[in-house]
C-alpha cells in the first residue's frame, strides 16, 4: 500500500502546488519563479494583514488596486503552472521557436525577469512602503538619517522615508512610461499603416509630417510646453507619446509597405478581401514584431525623459515623488548623505537597461535570422 499511497499523496501534492511537479519535471527556472511568487504573495498578504481590513472598507483606488493585484498575482501564479503542468514532459519541438530563442537568452529572461518584477512591486507599493511617503518626520533629529533598520535607504531633508518615496516613485515612473508608449504606438501605428498601405499622396504627406515634428529638438520642445501649461502627470505622459510616435510611424510604415507585397497579401485581393481586411487582419499582424521591441524600448526612454523634466523642475510637482525629483532634491547633499541621489539615481538606470536588454532580446527571438 505504500506505493500506491505514495503516488496518490504525490498527484495530490502536484495539483495543489503545481510548481513543484514544474520543478521536478526539469522546467526549474519557472518553477521556481512561480512557486516564489505563491509563497511570497501569500505571506506579504500574512505581514500586512492590518493594512488589508482597511483597503477593504475605505482605501483608495490605488489600494483597492494593491489589494487586487495581490489576488490576481496568486491566482495567476497558480493557474500558469497548473497549466504549464499539464503539458509535462515539454521538448523544445513542441515549443514555439520564439520562446524557446527567448529562453535561451539568459540576458534577456533576467531582465524580463526584473521588468516584472519592477511592475509587481509598483502595484504592491500600499502594502510595500513602510511609512507614509509625504510624511515628514522631526526635522532636528530625523532629517538625513543614513540607512538603518528603520529607515532601510535613510531619510531625506524633510526627514521622509527614502524607501517609500522610492517605491511610491516607481509608480510614477512606470505609470509614465507606460501611457507615454501606448500614446506613442497607437498614434504611430495609424499614421504608419496608412502611409504604408495607401502610398501615394497621402504617404508623402504623413512622412513630410513625421519629418517636420522629429525636426524639433525634443527636450526643448517638451521644456517649452511644459512651461507653458500647469504641469501634471497626465501631461506629462501625453506630451512624451506625443513626441515620440515618429518613430513609430516610420518603423510601422516600413514593416506595411514590406508585408503588403508578399505573397499571401497579392492573393487575399484576388480572392476580393477588403483594404480593412487585409489591412487589420493580415498586414498588421504580421508587422507587429519590430512594434513590440520599438515599444519596449520606448518605455526607458520615456523613463529617461521623464526623469530630467522633473530634475529641472518642470515633471511630476512636489510632494509626489519621482525619481528624477528625488536626484534633484538630493543634489545639495551629495557629500554628507550620498543615498539620497544614489538610490534613485541607480533605480532609473537599472530599469531603463531592464527594459532595453529585454527589447534587445525580444528582437533576437522575434528575427529568425538572428536565431541560433
């Protein structure tokens, strides 16, 4: 009887923590991301169990949406490796060839890796931040306060926690880029199908248009508007797509004049398809590889702006924290309290190369020439 109850206890272990049957089938590295994120997930929910009784009743949006994360994460942590389960043992041929070029590149995992994982804390920064980040604390004997065991990256000026004004600044940044990208692209992406698949007048016209808003300098055209209008973080993430969709436009233009000559195209028109047929449901998914890694890109760059508006004063207004602000606010005590530019300043430079190994990477795997 011991095998055979051995083996049941075993299918019952497996379905219940499917990320265990993961790890033991050979997928070890998303086994144990998933079976991290089901144990850390619950045991955050466990810690900060009296911030969770009063989301519930009056919290903020953002907490609410701390609150839902918190769920969803575990959920989905747990349907991807039942899932993933079921489809044990997985060879490389039954992989699609994108993930398994992804997969091989160590870079670009780590990096996705660490893009998730940025998204994850900023949607967890309620249960996360342990002080109030506005909050300023005794200005005699809490201001520049060097890191400790209760202020893990010290405090600022105004004797504020460094490490909730950092995680509730990572909000901000992503939030930017983010809206700032799909502003971007879907601007981008109309005027570049258009002037791709139409041609003609209308192409020269769109181009002659890109040309004339890429000749502006960016940063001053972004200063000058900035200056000119109350600056908030909405405006700030549409000026940023708003600037960057020539891009784009270009990018998604060259993949639409290249797709709509091949084969499969020339006989969808002569079986009598549509221009808007073949246009949304052939041409453009076909183009959308170059798109995604122009995208993922595109949010460290956004990040990268982002914060030198706010080191000039001119982003997201005090107190709500930003990262580019808190180097600027830091800048006057470089010498006597270092962390106060140094966090901030190695976090945007961490996620912004976060973000274009694994646009480097996504590139790689999407070019089947550049496969190995």
């Amino acid at each position: 009887m011991t095998g055979p109850v051995a083996a049941c206890g075993a299918r019952f272990v497996d379905r219940l923590v499917p990320a265990l049957a993961l790890i033991r089938g050979g997928r070890v590295a998303l086994g144990g991301v998933l079976l991290t994120l089901l144990i850390a997930l619950p045991a955050l929910a466990l810690l900060r169990r009296e911030r969770i009784l009063p989301f519930l009743t009056s919290g903020a949006p953002d907490e609410r949406l701390a609150l839902l994360t918190l769920i969803v994460g575990v959920g989905g942590a747990w349907w991807w490796a039942e899932r993933a389960r079921r489809r044990l043992p997985l060879t490389p041929e039954r992989e699609a060839p994108f993930l398994v070029a992804f997969a091989g590149n160590r870079v670009g995992v780590t990096a996705l890796a660490a893009v998730v994982l940025l998204a994850l804390i900023a949607l967890l920064t309620p249960l996360l931040a342990p002080f109030d980040p506005a909050a300023q604390g005794d200005l005699v004997t809490g201001r520049l306060l060097p890191p400790s065991r209760e202020h893990l990256l010290g405090t600022d000026q105004f004797g504020r926690d460094q490490l909730s004004r950092l995680l509730y600044g990572a909000r901000i940044s992503l939030a930017i880029g983010l809206v700032a990208v799909a502003v971007a692209v879907t601007l981008g992406t109309v005027v570049g199908a258009l002037a791709g698949y139409v041609g003609g007048w209308l192409d020269a016209v769109l181009m002659r248009m890109v040309d004339m808003v890429i000749a502006f300098p960016r940063l001053v055209l972004l200063i000058a508007i900035v200056a000119l209008f109350q600056p908030s973080i909405v405006l700030i993430m549409v000026i940023l797509g708003l600037t960057q969709w020539p891009h784009i436009a270009r990018i998604v233009r060259g993949e639409v004049r290249s797709v709509r000559e091949r084969e499969f195209i020339l006989a969808g028109r002569a079986l009598g398809f549509g221009p808007g047929r073949l246009l949304f449901r052939h041409i453009l998914p076909n183009a959308m590889a170059p798109l995604v890694v122009a995208a993922t890109l595109g949010v460290g760059d956004a990040i990268v702006v982002e914060a030198v508006l706010s080191f000039l004063g001119l982003g997201v207004r005090p107190p709500t924290p930003s990262w580019g602000g808190m180097v600027a606010e830091g800048r006057g005590h470089m010498l006597g309290a270092w962390w106060l530019t140094a966090v901030p300043g190695l976090a945007i430079v961490t996620v912004v190369l976060s973000f274009n190994l694994a646009g480097d990477a996504l590139r790689d795997a999407l070019d089947p020439r550049r496969r190995p």
